[in-house]
C-alpha cells in the first residue's frame, strides 16, 4: 500500500536556527513527490514537485531534495513568516487517477 | 485573483439535510480533484474529475456522496443526509492536465459542520 509518513509532527525553531523536514514514502512507482505549505484556515500552497532520486529544488529559504526512499525539506535561516503546516504528498506511476496521498504534515513554528 | 475558488467557505448542516460544496477551477484547467480532511488528520483523496466525467471516485464512501463536473459550471460535490462524522474540511483541487507531476492547486475549502 503506497503511504507517506512525516517527521517531526511538530517542530519549533528560533528564528534563524535552520533544520529539516523529513517525509518517508512507499509506492510502487514515483511519478512524483510534491511538498506544499499550509497556513491555518487556508488550502495547500504548492511549492516544489521532485521526480527522481537526486533532484533538488530552491525557493528562497526552502530547499527540497529527494532519494529513492524519502524527501528532505531543508529551511535555511527560517523567520517567523515561515511558520506553517508543510505537506508532503505523493503520486504513484500505477494509478491512472494522478491522485495525491498526503502525510500528516509537520507544523513548523519559528520563534523570533 | 485567478485561483481556485470553492464556497461557501464555511457550511452549518443539521443531522439529515443535504450539503452542496462548490469548486470553480483554476483558469484553464480541466481537472478538478477532491479531497477531505478531518480534524487532526492528513488530506484524503474522494473523488477525480474531468468535464461531464468521473474518473476515479475510488476515495468517495459508496453512499450518500456524489461528485459531478458539469460541461458549464463549477463542480459540486453533494453529501446526502449528513451525519456528524462527516464534519471535516473539504479541499478542491485543480491541474492543467493529469499528466505526470503535474501539480493540483487548492481551492481555501469549505468548513462542514454538522450540529
């Protein structure tokens, strides 16, 4: 059964203390990894979609790589605006539909 | 603001009475997809649509939901006779295509409350 399982569950930072997020997956084929944020009472933003082992994508303080196994969200001197949910979310070759499985997501706090 | 846009954003049912959520796509795109999140769950996917199609309702519980994606119009997803277990935020999401990696961008959602 395809599944993603993230962690932490929760972390907190003080502004400017980088770190990572962690999302572990199993699927019988990746057809792609997606990461996207989530602020309280709001839909997930889209941030990065990763497709091979090895690939990694920038935005600003984000850094999203990936291998055969799991995906890695690095923040690089976070500041309180990067507080959120992040969501990992995968797609599977087999499944004709394209559908998303999501984790649990990590709620991220950055103190200032 | 040319996003997804679902309404209303927040629905109070009672026990019995019948729920309609709305999701009008992003422009140009002709894939709409939703999902529900429960209190302190994770996204689940329901339903997978195209235009007067229903590709993949394999998510959606067999009774009581309905998904359609009309020609013209938004798409609506129906809850029949709500009980409080179906409480939860509901999701649309929509892509240019379904092709691979193909990113689905989300609507706000609508907040179900069943009293």
């Amino acid at each position: 059964e395809d599944q993603v399982t993230q962690s932490p569950e929760a972390l907190r930072l003080q502004e400017g203390e980088s770190s990572s997020l962690n999302c572990s997956y199993t699927v019988s084929g990746l057809r792609g990894l997606f990461w996207y944020r989530q602020d309280p009472g709001k839909g997930p933003e889209f941030l990065f979609t990763l497709y091979s082992a090895g690939e990694e994508k920038e935005k600003e303080r984000l850094k999203a790589t990936l291998t055969k196994k799991e995906s890695f969200l690095h923040i690089t001197a976070p500041k309180p605006e990067d507080s959120a949910t992040y969501l990992c979310a995968v797609q599977a070759h087999e499944d004709s539909s394209y559908k998303l499985i999501f984790g649990s997501g990590t709620r991220l706090l950055v103190r200032p | 603001n040319a996003g997804v846009m679902q309404n209303p954003r927040h629905l109070v049912r009672r026990r019995g009475q019948e729920a309609r959520l709305r999701c009008s796509p992003m422009k140009g795109h002709s894939h709409v997809y939703w999902y529900r999140q429960l209190p302190e769950e994770g996204l689940k996917f329901m339903v997978y649509l195209q235009k007067e199609n229903i590709i993949d309702e394999s998510g959606m519980p067999k009774e009581r939901f309905s998904a359609e994606f009309p020609k013209e119009g938004p798409s609506i997803l129906r809850i029949q006779q709500v009980v409080r277990g179906d409480s939860a935020a509901y999701f649309c999401a929509s892509s240019r295509s379904g092709g691979a990696g193909q990113p689905q961008h989300f609507g706000d959602g609508t907040r179900l409350s069943i009293l």
